[in-house]
C-alpha cells in the first residue's frame, strides 16, 4: 500500500501514471490499482495497491528462483545474491575502450542494451529528479550469458522502474524545459541526485557509435509514439477520473493536497509537461549531440492488409493516413518493408527511390518516402 510518496500533495498520481506510459516496453514496472482504505473502520483515503520491487517480484514474473537473483540497488548494493558480475563489467569499461567491437560485444552479453537504454530514456523524459544517484535497482539471474534462453533468463542485467514521483514537473511548473540529458551523462554532477558513478555506464557507452545511434533513433521512436503528447495526456486524463470523486473526501480526512484547486494545478502542470516535453526534448539531443536540428519523416499511406512497414525499432501500420513522425538530422534510420501475405513489396517511392526491402537514410529536411506494395 502506498500513499503516493512525493506526490503526496501533488496529484496523487505521478509515478503510476509515469509508468504506465511504459507498457509498450520491455522495463520492469510495477502494477497500480488505487484504492480506499479504512483500517478498523475508520477513513485511511485513497492508498495505492502497487506491485512491490523484490526478489518475489521476479520469481512471479520471471520464475527466477531466489537464489539465482543477482539484485542490486543504487552504488551496486547488494539486495540479493551478488554484485561481482556487475562490478567486472564497470571496473573493464574503466580500462578497456568501449568503440572497440570485442568490448562492445561483451558489454552486449552483460547487459541487455535495449532494456538499459529505454530505462535510460524513460527517466531523462520524465525528468526525475531523485535520479540517477538515487532509485536505482537492477537485476539479472546469475548465470552465464545464454542467448538461447527466454527474455530476463539469459544472464544479462535489466534495470527495473519505480519511484519516480520527482519526475513531470513535481517541483516546478516549467520544469518540461530542464535538460535532463546533460544531467544523466555529467561526469561530475553534486553528490545528490546525480554523482559520478550512476552516469558513468550511459556516457561511457555514449562513445560507442553504434549505442549512440541506437540512443538516439530510440528516443525518438519513443516520442512519436509511447511519449507522444495526446497519448500521454489521454492516459492522465483516463487516470484523473478514477481517482477524482474520491479526492474531496480523501482531502477532507487529511488536508492534503491542499483543496481541490490544488490538485487540479498539479493535473494541469503533468498535462503541460506532456505537451511540451518532446518538442523541448528533441530541442537538448540536438544540442548535446551537435546534430542541427530535426526533421519530420512521413511514411505514406498503405492500404490495410497490404503490409508493415519497420522504422528503427517501431512496427508501423501508416494504413490510409500515412504516420508521420519528427528525427534527428544526421542520424540515419532504417526502414524496412513487410508485405503480408498475398502481397509483396514493389519499392519506395516519393523523396528515396528504391527496391531494396530495407533502406537505410539520413533526414537532412523533411522527407516523404511512400512504400509501394502489390497483390501477387
């Protein structure tokens, strides 16, 4: 049961709704269900029922059996099992250079790179503050890399979300501006939230062109659909009612948050965060990245059942509208082509011309690339 931490008296809503922009990702999140609670028949207000971050949490989800879990928190402390596989691979990166591919490849085989960078991702967009230095847990079951084995069995380390009620303008109205990428990779951050230590593993791997692409086009993927601002806003919105009649009363038995009007600001602060996040967010990877500026790529309409098209890491349907969505100039994107069955693949069309089912491109202004399927 918990009482909403931080967003105590905010809205009461933060990081279960922050979490929730996450299910179309791979990051180990935790359930939430708000409830009213009375203890011996006296009021208690709404509390959450949420899924609890241990060891338990992974046998039920994974079946990894406890004495197989290597979890750690914050500076690689110890919850369960140990922390050696974890500590070789920071004391190699230490001493070893990250652009060469034999180091590249065994950091691959220690961490899940795509679980390591949504995580990555999902606390810079939020802006959490009590982060990175703080609200750490990781985990992996102790064995040796397999890559044969089932996702989470295959002995590499996944990092697990929680606690992020810092995060969505808690402490500040405009806080969809701060530059949360500049945080997350300083080298030399105060001692709280962001010191040495818990940036060390993004900004080395940030040398690496290959992560650092991948970095980027996820990140940007990420926005055009999981963090895309009416998304976002249609599940705070969906969140807020259920929760919403029970407020007067639940404030009534505590006085906090501090009236209705209150709480109605903080709904509006997360509902400006998400409108305005992105567009700022792409504004500071430009930036940190020196890449000019962004650009919008348009997929043109396919009819429905004639194929898929793959953008980086996204499985897009453009169906009779098209998709469109915004990219970093400079960074190239992979398309890929799928026809379905009873169709195939002709080429594309309109700013790229060919007929190689999967191209690579560079945006260096917005470009409009249509996919061309047939009937067989």
């Amino acid at each position: 049961m918990r009482a909403a931490g931080n967003d105590f008296d905010g809205a009461y809503l933060r990081d279960a709704f922050m979490q929730s922009l996450l299910d179309e990702t791979r990051l180990d999140t935790l359930a939430y269900r708000p409830a009213i609670l009375f203890i011996n028949g006296e009021y208690w207000g709404i509390h959450n029922i949420r899924e609890h971050g241990d060891e338990d949490y992974f046998a039920e989800k994974y079946g990894i059996d406890k004495a197989e879990l290597d979890l750690l928190e914050k500076h690689a402390e110890v919850i369960s099992g140990t922390n050696e596989h974890y500590t070789k691979l920071i004391d190699m990166l230490r001493s070893s250079d990250v652009t060469d591919p034999s180091v590249y490849e065994a950091v691959e085989q220690a961490i899940d790179i795509d679980n390591f960078i949504d995580y990555q991702i999902a606390q810079i967009y939020f802006d959490n503050g009590d982060w990175p230095g703080n609200n750490i847990r990781f985990w992996r079951e102790n064995k040796s890399f397999d890559p044969a084995s089932a996702y989470g069995r295959d002995g590499r380390w996944r990092w697990l979300v929680f606690d992020t009620d810092f995060g969505f303008g808690m402490y500040g109205e405009y806080n969809y501006g701060n530059n949360s990428l500049v945080s997350a990779t300083h080298p030399n951050g105060p001692d709280w939230p962001n010191p040495e230590w818990p940036t060390f593993l993004l900004r080395t791997l940030l040398k690496n062109d290959d992560f650092r692409i991948k970095f980027i086009n996820r990140f940007a993927d990420l926005m055009n659909t999981s963090f895309q601002p009416e998304r976002v806003v249609e599940r705070l919105m969906a969140m807020k009612s259920v929760i919403e009649p029970e407020m007067p009363e639940h404030i009534a038995r505590w006085g906090r948050p501090y009236g209705m009007e209150w709480w109605h600001s903080h709904i509006d602060r997360i509902e400006t965060f998400a409108r305005k996040r992105p567009a700022a967010m792409i504004n500071m990877i430009h930036a940190y990245f020196h890449l000019g500026g962004s650009a919008k790529l348009t997929i043109g309409a396919v009819p429905e059942g004639y194929g898929v098209i793959k953008l980086n890491s996204l499985i897009l349907e453009p169906g009779a509208q098209g998709w469109n969505g915004t990219y970093l100039k400079s960074v190239p994107v992979t398309l890929t082509a799928i026809p379905m069955h009873g169709y195939r693949f002709v080429g594309w069309q309109g700013d790229t011309v060919s007929q190689e089912s999967t191209i690579t491109i560079e945006l260096s202004e917005d470009m409009t690339i249509i996919p061309v399927f047939e009937r067989r």
